[in-house]
C-alpha cells in the first residue's frame, strides 16, 4: 500500500478497515485507471465483505482530498488513479 495514502487515512483519525486496504492495495498497484466497479470486482475477490457503497465513499473521500485523479474518458463512466 502507498504509504502517501495509509498516512492520508491516519492523520485523519480514520480507519484502515481490511476493505479500505483491499481497495488501496488495488489502486496503488494497478498500472491503469479504473472505475468503480473494476475496484469493486477486485476488492471483492480480496476481501468478500467489501460493498461498492465502501469503494465509492473511499474513492470520494480520496478524490476530493486530491489523493486520486478522477477521469472521464467520455463514457460518463469515471475512473481512478493515484495522483
């Protein structure tokens, strides 16, 4: 995990659940960009208990924060990566 972003998460007293690792883990590795539901569908299959609700306030919380570009390739669908 990008420790840019395990620190973004402790200096704001939130936790690093397993399902928000999972999701960190996946963004920080992947050499694309990926929507949603990609981060989804792969946090999924490393922790079963993670919803698309969980992925989808993270990837919020991190894009506001300016942690994530977030993209429109002109498909109305977004994706992510890190910044």
């Amino acid at each position: 995990m990008d420790n840019r972003l395990k620190n973004f998460f402790t200096d704001r007293k939130c936790k690093i659940t397993k399902q928000r690792k999972a999701i960190l883990n996946i963004l920080s590795q992947s050499n694309t960009c990926l929507s949603a539901e990609e981060i989804y569908l792969e946090a999924k299959k490393l922790n079963p208990g993670t919803c698309l609700t969980t992925v989808y306030r993270t990837i919020e919380l991190l894009s506001s924060n300016n942690m994530l570009n977030k993209i429109n390739f002109g498909d109305n669908k977004y994706r992510y990566e890190i910044n």
